[in-house]
C-alpha cells in the first residue's frame, strides 16, 4: 500500500440544491447531538422501564473503564466504518467526541426519539420504528495514525506502536478500503439496529465526518445437532476461534487486551486496546474444488467437528512437542503457525472478533465473500504483527486475500455520564 493521504472529499451527488437549506441542515447536524441529548434521561427512563422482553430490550452499558464491544459477548451482526475526520481544529474535534458519546448513550440504551416541527428533517430515520430498542447494540471507536498528524497538536501523544497498516505479501490492499482517522465497530442481534446507529451517527455530524469504506458482517449459530462449542464457522466451513482467550477472563483480558497504567503507552491510553480490521476475500470457489483432507491439512483441524488433527473433539488442545516433524499436524497448518502453543508464544495471544461477509459478485463473476477480521491486543507488536508473520507464507495463502482494513487504537471507555470519549486523550493537550 503506497496511498499516504486519506481519500479526498467526494462531491456530495444527493446533498439538497439550495445552500440555505444546505447549511440549515448542517447547522442541524452540529447542534443536533446536544438538543437530542437533553431528551435523554425521560427516554432511558422510558426504555429501562419496558424491562427485559426479548432480544430487541438486551442492552449493553456504554458506561466503563473500557469500550463495550471489546471483551463483551459477540452478537450475531455486525459493521467496521472508517472515517475521514472533516473537523480542522481541536475544538470541532472535541464537539465531534461530545457528540459521538451522546448518541452512543441514547442509541445503546434506548428510547423514544424526540417529535419536532414536521416541516424539519426528523431526528431520527424511523429505520426502527417510533422506539429505538438497545437490541444488544455496542459502538467502539478507535482512532486511526493519521489522527496524529499536525491538524490538532495530537503528535506528541500517538500510541506508541500506531502506524499505518501495512502490506503483507499476500495483500492485495485497495486504497479506498484501508485506514481512516477514525473507525466505529457497530455490533448488536440484527441488521437493521447497526443501520439505524450508522445512519444516525452519521446525520449528526455532517461538518465532521465523511465515511471512507464501510464492512457489514454475520456470525452464523450452530447448525448440528449437539454443536455445543462457542465457535461458528467461517466461510470456508471451519471452526473459526477455537483457541480464542476468554474474553470473560478480566485477569488474562488485563494481560493480552487492556493498555494498563504504568505500561509505555502515554498515560492517556490507559484502559484502551489495539484494534486490527482485516477484510479478507476468501476465494470459495477454488476452495470448494479442494480434496477434504488438503483442506483438513492447511487448518490443521477436522472439518466436521473442529477438533485438531488426531484428535477427538474441538476443545482438545494440540499437542506439537511430541510431533516434531508435523506427521499429525503440518508444520505450516494454519492453527500451528497461528499459536505454536510454546511458553514465549503465549505473549503473542490475541482477542479475535471477527464476522463473515458477503459482498455480491466480483466482475469477473465471482462470488465475493469472506472473513471481515477483527482482533484486539494491548500490545501490537507482540500480537498481531508477531502472528502475520509467523503466517506469511503459510498455504491458505492460496485461498484468500486481504484486500482492506486498518490499524486504529481503541480509545478508552467513558467512566460515567459526565466524561465523553477521548477525554483523556485532549486533556492533556489542553
């Protein structure tokens, strides 16, 4: 990847006539997070008191030393949008983190939008009805390297090991579909709730924020009867996050995922993560035509179960020191190269969230699907840099094809109703 500068502007096609109405609506925009705000204590109130009737009522606290959407139980939908940030100064910057957290703390909690004078936009898309139910809903943000550049007098507080996702040798990166000054992960039960939080976002912050490349995914549940392993399957059909770390562990999530106090992070990062998005075309096609047992090899599992090679049952763990020259399990299988299970690799662990995705057809006719990768890590380096590596080169390399994605470092939580997102980071600026 040699583009070194975020996608210019693109001419807005559906953006109304009159300038006037133009700029009302983005007064509208800019002012909106706030006068929607002010509604919100009346309609959590609203919502908490409808309790707990189904999927559509789950709800997710926004409130925390962490982001949700991290550590927190995978749902079955989700979507990666990156940003280009239009703001040019610290405080439109900060106005964007205000208004961001506000419509987090509304559209993950819940409620009744506000009724206006009709002869204004609506506050809201209706995409969800009169009500907008939590549906399980968790919006991360992450900021992207280019944050840091000389727009806000951030330089000095970059994340250490930030950067620019590179190119790996098996990449085929579009520059449309990398990086971003600022990404969200929107996850929640259904399709429709992550549209709805997308489109809202983006209607409130029309002077802000320009979308720069946009990745919907799935998780599928368990299809056989008896699938009782917490792993689904991707798209090539295989068990995909067996050997994840329990996110539900706070002490190995402290270790592998949080950035701790004292660590060489700046102070300001304490309680965030590294975030890396990976879109990942998987060519089906030529994988559906592959004897079973060269697929089995290259992942170096079952594909019926999921269990390693020569093993039983999917939670069974590899065991690779007693087979040296890679008679059971090759020694360039996928989950071999991934995790050689040895004491210095365990620093390498790292949290994977990812979903599935299918965009249509390629032009040459093919279908385009795949994995849309997400992991989390305190440590970049250590984690999914030192995994990449071990995995050039490896033989599913013939199957799939990063094509986008990007290097963001998750900001830390908001620790009650008074603080907004990357208030720790401007802070120190101040």
């Amino acid at each position: 990847m040699t583009d070194k500068t975020p996608c210019p502007p693109q001419p807005d096609t559906d953006a109304p006539r009159s300038p006037g109405r133009r700029s009302m609506l983005l007064g509208l925009g800019a002012a909106g997070g706030g006068a929607l705000l002010a509604t919100l204590p009346s309609q959590q109130a609203a919502a908490e008191e409808a309790g707990s009737t189904g999927h559509l009522s789950d709800r997710v606290t926004y409130l925390g030393a962490h982001q949700a959407g991290v550590t927190t139980d995978r749902p079955p939908m989700g979507l990666v949008v990156a940003f280009n940030i239009l703001a040019t100064k610290r405080s439109d910057l900060e106005r964007l983190f205000r208004v961001l957290t506000d419509r987090i703390a509304f559209l993950t909690q819940g409620g009744t939008p506000p009724v206006i004078d009709p002869k204004f936009p609506p506050p809201d898309s209706g995409l969800m009805g009169p009500v907008v139910s939590p549906d399980n809903l968790t919006i991360t943000v992450g900021v992207g390297a280019s944050l840091f550049d000389q727009r806000f007098g951030l330089a000095d507080k970059k994340p250490r090991q930030l950067i620019k996702m590179p190119q790996f040798p098996n990449d085929a990166l579009s520059a449309e579909l990398c990086h971003g000054d600022l990404m969200i992960q929107i996850c929640s039960n259904t399709t429709d709730s992550n549209l709805h939080a997308l489109r809202d976002i983006v209607k409130n912050t029309p002077d802000l924020l320009m979308v720069r490349w946009k990745q919907e995914g799935f998780v599928p549940p368990p299809r056989a009867t008896g699938e009782t392993q917490s792993a689904p399957r991707n798209l090539l059909g295989f068990k995909d996050g067996t050997a994840n770390p329990d996110h539900k562990d706070e002490a190995e999530m402290n270790r592998l995922v949080w950035v701790q106090h004292g660590a060489t992070e700046p102070a300001w990062a304490t309680g965030g993560s590294y975030g890396v998005v990976r879109i990942i075309r998987n060519f089906v096609e030529r994988w559906d035509r592959t004897p079973l047992g060269e697929q089995e090899a290259i992942m170096g599992r079952h594909k019926p179960n999921g269990a390693p090679l020569g093993m039983k049952v999917e939670a069974d763990i590899p065991s690779y020191h007693d087979d040296p020259e890679g008679k059971r399990t090759p020694l360039d299988a996928h989950i071999r190269l991934a995790n050689p299970r040895t004491a210095d690799s365990r620093r390498n662990l790292i949290l994977r969230r990812p979903f599935n995705y299918s965009n249509g057809i390629t032009k040459s006719g093919q279908l385009d699907m795949g994995l849309l990768f997400i992991c989390f890590q305190s440590d970049l380096d250590a984690g999914f840099a030192t995994v990449q590596q071990r995995l050039n080169g490896e033989p599913l390399e013939e199957y799939i094809k990063p094509v986008g994605g990007g290097y963001f470092f998750i900001l830390p939580g908001i620790p009650d109703k008074t603080a907004f997102l990357g208030q720790s980071l401007l802070a120190e600026t101040a």
